[in-house]
C-alpha cells in the first residue's frame, strides 16, 4: 500500500493536503505566480481597458502593449505602453515577507516624473494566480506631498492565468483594470522612456 494511501486511511485526506502543503519543496502561492510570470519574459502582449469608469475615458480604445521586458530571480519589469506613451513600467520584486509591486513612472527625456516609485507590498499569500498590493506608506507620504489624497487608500493587484494579464487598481469610487491576451503575443514595443534598446 503507498504511503499517501496508508496515511489517508488513518488519518483522512485533510491530514494528507496538510502534509503536502508543508513539504519544503512546495512552491508557495507567491512563488508561483512569479515565476508564471517569469515565463513570459522576452514577450509583447496586447491589451485594452476593460474597466468603465468615466476618468478613464482617454484610455477606451487606445492601442496597450505589456512587454515582460527584464527578468531575474527577484526582480520582473513589465514596461506598459499606452499609443506613444512609454512613461510607465510596472515592478514586481520579492521581499523577504513576499511580493512588492512599483511603478517606474519616466518623462520622455528619461527623467523620473515627480509621482513615482509608488506602490505596496503583498499582506497575506494571495492566490498563484492573482496577487493583492495595498499601498504602503512611501506611497501615502508622495500622494499626499503631490495633492493626491485620493490615492492614499489605493490597492493594486496583478493577474495572470493561460489566457490574459490583468492590472488593476481599486479604491473607493475608482476601478482601472486592463487585460492583455497572453495567448497571442505582438511585436516588441520600442524600449521604456529612460532605458535603452
């Protein structure tokens, strides 16, 4: 009789998902989901807003590339163009407690826009497929140092799955989510404003 089996019969399968969720090879949720992402690395995918609040009208209907642009063991760089806007860049680290996500936000000279560098750090596992970042307090002070007190309360979360990428931002009154196929990927976008080819 197999070990699984024998352990099932005296103690239930609960015990079993138990002692296999403890083994020390097991990949945490977070773990996987990085490396999922990991997976893509050198691709474009195209996207588009999916999300209907009014704010975000100037972004209905225009041309989104994500482009999983730099990868390491602990770092992920996902450029995201909007038309010619090549300002922004998502990234996505592990810390020692889990996952942070920043924005890289760029002028067109390379400079760092004067909003940037914002984000959170994950608070609990999350799911292998989709990852929660509430803003943490470097982000609090420069929302509030640049008059965007509405962005204190901000949570982000990334998706990934065999179908789209998602990114989203939420807080009250406010939802901005854009999806990209990941199933079909595009042409390499030019490089992020501040980085070179």
């Amino acid at each position: 009789m197999p070990v699984t089996t024998s352990i099932k019969a005296l103690f239930g399968a609960s015990t079993v998902l138990l002692l296999m969720a403890c083994q020390p090879n097991a990949k945490s949720p977070q773990e996987v989901f990085f490396d999922d992402l990991k997976s893509h690395c050198g691709k474009a995918y195209a996207g588009k807003l999916v999300s209907k609040d009014e704010v975000d009208a100037d972004f209905a209907g225009k041309t989104m590339i994500m482009h999983v642009r730099e990868c390491s063991d602990t770092e992920l760089r996902i450029p995201f163009h909007v038309e010619d806007d090549h300002s922004r860049t998502w990234v996505i680290s592990k810390t020692d407690n889990g996952l942070r996500l920043k924005h890289d936000h760029r002028h067109k000279d390379g400079s760092e826009d004067a909003v940037t560098q914002y984000g959170g750090d994950t608070i609990y596992e999350g799911a292998a497929s989709r990852q929660v970042f509430p803003v943490d307090q470097y982000s609090i002070d420069m929302f509030e140092r640049e008059g965007l007190s509405a962005s204190v309360v901000n949570i982000w979360a990334v998706e990934i799955n065999n179908a789209i990428f998602a990114y989203e931002l939420s807080r009250p009154n406010r939802h901005f989510r854009v999806e990209f196929d990941v199933t079909k990927p595009v042409d390499l976008p030019p490089a992020p404003w501040g980085f070179e080819d």
